[in-house]
C-alpha cells in the first residue's frame, strides 16, 4: 500500500542550530511531493514541492528539500532554525500513477529550545 | 484576496447527532477538499469536488459526505456522529482539478479547520 514515513515524531533542536527532517515514501514511479507546515490553531501551508527537474528544491522561511529517488526520500532542511519555525511539519505524496489522492505523512513536531 | 474561510471553528455535537460543516474557498478556486486530522490518524483525505463534481474520495464511511454548490463554496455531512468522528476537519482550495491534473496550479491553500468533539 502507499504510505508515507515520518520517522520522527518528536524533534527539538536550538535555536540557530541546523534541521533536517526526514520523509520516505514508498510509490513505483515518481510522485510529486511536498511540505506543508502546521502552526498551532491553523491550517497547513507549503513550504515547498518538487514536481519534476532539480531535485533540491528551494521553499519558503529558508526551508529546502532534496528529492533522493534511489532512497525514496524527502528529507527537508533549513541551516539555522529561528523560535518561529517552532511548529508541526508534514510531508505529503501524489501519486500521479495512481489516484491523485494526496497522502499526508504522521507528521513531526519541532520544539525550538532558546 | 480573503484565504479559506471555514464555519463553524468550533462545535459540540453529542453522539448520534449529525453536522455540517462549510467551505469558502479562495476567489477563482474550483477545487474544494476536505480532510480529517486527528492525533491518531493524522490528516487524511476525505474527499475532493471540482465544479459541483466529487472527484475523488477517501476511505470512509458513508455517514461522511459532502457537496459542492455553483459557487465553489463546499459542505461536509457527518450523520450518526460517533466518538471518534472528534478531530479537526480541514478544508482546502486550489486552481486545478487535481494536484496531478493542475501541476502548480494544483497547489492547495488551507483553511483553518473546523474542530468538532463528540461528546
């Protein structure tokens, strides 16, 4: 079946120290991806997505992602975390192949400690 | 432009009673879709409608329905509520018809949500 990994469900990291958090999917073909992020009490926002071509995408709020097909990840990065990204992350999958339902992963929680 | 406005934010229903919650998409969006996220689960797709048309639909039951009117604007129905139906329900807009269909234009823009505890 489709799925989505995130393995982490918890992270926390300090302020001004360097992110990564990690996506695997498991599709045949090439999917579309994205990002979206989830501050208290709101809805979700793209941060990025890779569609096709260069597999480092660059998002909004400093964020990246790099799109490793032979490991089937996502893994999502930033250099240097502000108090702000302080939030729940999602990754998400199309598989164009498929449906085009758009399968949301578990997402991971990032705690900033000052 | 206003985003994704979603009625009501907050709701108590009681099992076994039913609700109904609404969309507003963004000025221009054709494509409305709904999610359920909750703790356990996560965000999962619920369904999604294009011009008055359900386009897709996720696994769930069928007290879980929902419709499009001529303006873009969508409802969600949940009858016979049961306590697990408790979650945040998440609506979204976007261009195309779907993500794959629509590329870019594909992109979903969120509402806020709509939390609903079964009591």
């Amino acid at each position: 079946a489709q799925s989505v990994t995130q393995p982490d469900i918890h992270i926390t990291v300090s302020e001004g120290a360097s992110l990564e958090l990690r996506c695997n999917y498991s599709y045949g073909a090439t999917p579309y991806l994205f990002w979206y992020v989830q501050s208290p009490g709101q809805g979700l926002q793209l941060l990025l997505k890779y569609f096709s071509g260069d597999t480092l995408v660059q998002g909004i709020k400093g964020f990246e992602a790099e799109f490793k097909r032979s490991q089937s990840s996502f893994n999502l990065r930033k250099p240097s975390v502000h108090w702000s990204d302080a939030a729940e992350y999602f990754c998400a999958v199309v598989d164009l192949n498929r449906d085009d339902k758009i399968i949301f992963g578990k997402g991971t929680r990032l705690h900033i400690l000052p | 432009k206003a985003g994704v406005t979603q009625t009501p934010r907050y709701l108590i229903k009681t099992r076994g009673q039913q609700v109904t919650l609404s969309c507003s998409p963004i000025s221009g969006h054709r494509s409305v879709s709904w999610y359920q996220q909750t703790p356990g689960q996560g965000l999962q797709f619920l369904f999604e409608y294009f011009s008055e048309t359900q386009r897709n639909k996720g696994n769930f039951p069928g007290r879980f329905s929902g419709r499009q009117f001529s303006n873009s604007r969508s409802e969600m129905n949940v009858s016979t509520l049961e306590l697990g139906d408790s979650a945040l329900y998440l609506c979204a807009s976007s261009l195309a018809p779907t993500v794959a269909a629509g590329g870019n234009t594909g992109e979903l823009f969120f509402g806020e949500g709509s939390r609903l505890t079964v009591l």
